[in-house]
C-alpha cells in the first residue's frame, strides 16, 4: 500500500500458517511493514509502533531485564540500518564550537531562536537543561562544556534580536521560515521595487526564479544542503553548484509540472533528451518528489509571506492569486480556481486529470473575480459544480 501515512501500527511480529500455527515474521518483512509510514514527498518521518504478541514487564527507570533485551534483539533484525538518537541540538552547538556561524542548521537555530523572543525569556536556559543533548552531556560527564555552548549561543541569538526589532512584519516571517534578516530584506526590496506585482501564478513563479537568479547567495541560503535535489533534477551530481543554465532549466520545469504536462514532457523541458531517459524520467521525478516539495516551494512561501505582510493594495484577482501560489506550486496548477476545483473533488493528486477535467468547466476560471482567498473560492466552484454550469 503506498500511502502518505504519519503512522503505522503492527498489531503484531507473527502471523498465521495454515501448516505451522503462528509464525514469527522474518525481519525483512517487519521493516517492509514499517517502511509504510513517511512517504516521500507527503511526509518526511513516521512514527511506527509494534504491539509484541509476548508481554514482558519491565521497571520504569531501571535497567531493561535480559529476557526482555534478547526479547527485543530477535524482534528486530540487526542490520535494520537504526541510527543512535542525537538531540540536532548539539550538532548545532558543536559547529558553533568550531566557529561555523555560516552553517545552514546554525543560521536556521539562531534566527528561530531570536526571532521568536526566547532570548528574552527566563525558561530559555531552562529548555536546554531538560534537553536531551543535556541529558547525554551530563550522562558522559561534560554538564559544564555543554553550559558554556548554552551561553554562546546565546548570545549570538541576542545580537540576532536586535536587528530584527525594527521591523515587525519581518520578524514574523523569520521566526516561520528561520530565514535570515538580511535575506528577508532584499527580497522586500526586490518586491518594493516591482511596480507591478504578477497578476497570475505563472508570473510569480517567473518572478520568483528571476530572484534565484540574481544572486547565488539568494539560492544557497533559500535551499541550503536542499540544493542536490535541484542539482539531480537537471541531470547534475549532488555536489554540483547550480548555474544560470540549470536555473533556465528549472523553471521551464516547473511551468510545465503546473501546466499538467505529463512527466516526459517536464523530462525533456529540464533538458533531458533521447529516447531512453524518457521512460524512466528521472530528471522529472526528482524536480516532483524532491525539489519542488522541499525546495520551490519553501521559497515561493517565503515570498508570499514577505509579499503579504507589505502595505501594497492589491486588487482582487492579485490577492487571490498570491493566497494560492503556495498551494499552486505544490500540486502542481496553474490556477487559482484549478486549486479549488481539484480540493473540491477530492482528488487533488490526481495532476494531469484535474487538468483535464477542468477543461470541461469554462465558467470557473470568472469566479476569481468574487474571491480574495482559496478559502472564500472553494464554496464559489462547489455551488457552480453543483449547478452543474
């Protein structure tokens, strides 16, 4: 089953056999089960939780009994490619250890914290200390280095608030997106100085790789390690810096995954050419599964925020438009009443049919007109399908 599932739940490790009674699962097949939950380009991370037919006691804070381990080691198979817990919470502390201000993560943490007034706040130090990087500090015997990263931190985030504090409508959108000041400025002054703001979800998207263009800074602190998505989706290597060339690239893609072209069509507008590529598209099915759901369309959020919270009067249709670019860019429409018609009907992965059954409808596209949000659009083209117009 190939669900965007948050959760899983194996109610049990056996199964029933016809001629062997109750048999336990093979290890694979457990982590087959529990591969269900988290689906790319739905949700990043599931959570699974295994109800063991074998109840077996264990004391709270104490250490685990043998029988419960050797119990627990034949359940899940050895190589079932785990990681040991760590709180990214020391990943950020230990690279501003090493003076690695510039890192994304760092950057991200620091305008988070500053941004939304922990600085400020008498529970800041008490957050860290419940930590479970604090935990694991105290637990090796390093409480006090783990303090003084606290306190440098710190720091750094109180030099981050003040200049913020000057502007309001910024601030907010740092402490959504964990972006930097000095970012969320020059795109303001990118769109302060656009006399006119794109009138369709086309013409933003235009916009919007017109800014990634302008310098490769704007991009590498847009997408920050999110760039090898990018990179692959016109055929480069993860490492690959991108160039003006694959950003042509990208946004012919783009359109056309909006547009609801099919995959080898947005295949060969990201430059991929012969006739074999065609039939895997992979060039495609990295832009739609991972560049555009982690990357395009953080960024084109970052400018609707931005975008949002400026005191510019915007008529109907241009506020509408810019209510939907994010969900737009998503899913994968060209329209705002393309958006509602597809949420109306329920299936709004279903990309190039919606397209097309859209088609049929000539009258939704006017309905923009009366709506200044999706919110007030979707009821709008729910009563003119009911009426079948």
């Amino acid at each position: 089953m190939n669900l965007p599932a948050d959760l899983a739940i194996l109610a049990s490790e056996m199964r029933a056999s016809a001629q062997r009674g109750r048999e336990a699962l093979a290890a694979h097949e457990l982590m087959n089960a529990a591969a269900r939950a988290g689906r790319a380009g739905h949700v990043a991370n599931g959570l699974v939780i295994l109800i063991s037919e074998t109840i077996l006691g264990f004391e709270p804070g104490g250490p685990l009994g043998r029988q419960l381990v050797d119990r627990l080691e034949a359940i899940l198979p050895g190589d079932d490619r785990s990681i040991d817990l760590i709180d990214p919470l020391q990943h950020v502390l230990d690279r501003l250890s090493a003076g690695r201000t510039h890192d994304p993560d760092v950057e991200y943490m620091l305008n988070r914290l500053s941004l939304e007034g922990v600085v400020d706040s008498p529970h800041a130090i008490g957050v860290a200390d419940r930590s479970f990087a604090a935990f694991q500090a105290a637990r090796a015997g390093v409480g006090p280095q783990f303090q003084q990263q606290i306190q440098r931190m710190q720091q750094l985030v109180a030099q981050r608030a003040d200049a913020f504090e000057s502007d309001e409508s910024l601030r907010v959108v740092g402490a959504q997106t964990g972006l930097s000041l000095e970012l969320l400025e020059t795109l303001r002054d990118r769109l302060e100085r656009t006399v006119e703001w794109p009138s369709s979800v086309s013409g933003w998207v235009s916009w919007a790789f017109d800014w990634f263009r302008s310098d490769e800074r704007v991009t590498r602190q847009l997408f920050g390690t999110e760039t090898g998505a990018l990179a692959q989706a016109v055929g480069r290597p993860l490492t690959h810096e991108l160039t003006l060339s694959d950003m042509n690239l990208l946004e012919a893609g783009v359109h056309a995954w909006m547009s609801g072209a099919p995959l080898q069509s947005i295949e060969r507008a990201l430059g991929s050419t012969g006739e074999g590529v065609h039939v895997t598209c992979m060039r495609a099915r990295s832009l739609v599964t991972k560049a555009i759901p982690l990357s395009v369309t953080f960024a084109t959020s970052v400018i609707g925020l931005v975008a949002t919270g400026m005191s510019r009067e915007l008529s109907t249709k241009s506020a509408l438009v810019l209510d939907c670019l994010v969900p737009s860019v998503r899913e994968g429409f060209d329209q705002p009443s393309l958006v509602a018609f597809a949420q109306v009907g329920g299936q709004r992965s279903l990309r190039v049919r919606n397209h097309l059954r859209f088609r049929s409808h000539p009258g939704l596209p006017a309905l923009e007109e009366l709506a200044e949000s999706l919110t007030d659009l979707v009821p709008l083209v729910r009563e003119h399908l009911v009426r079948g117009e």
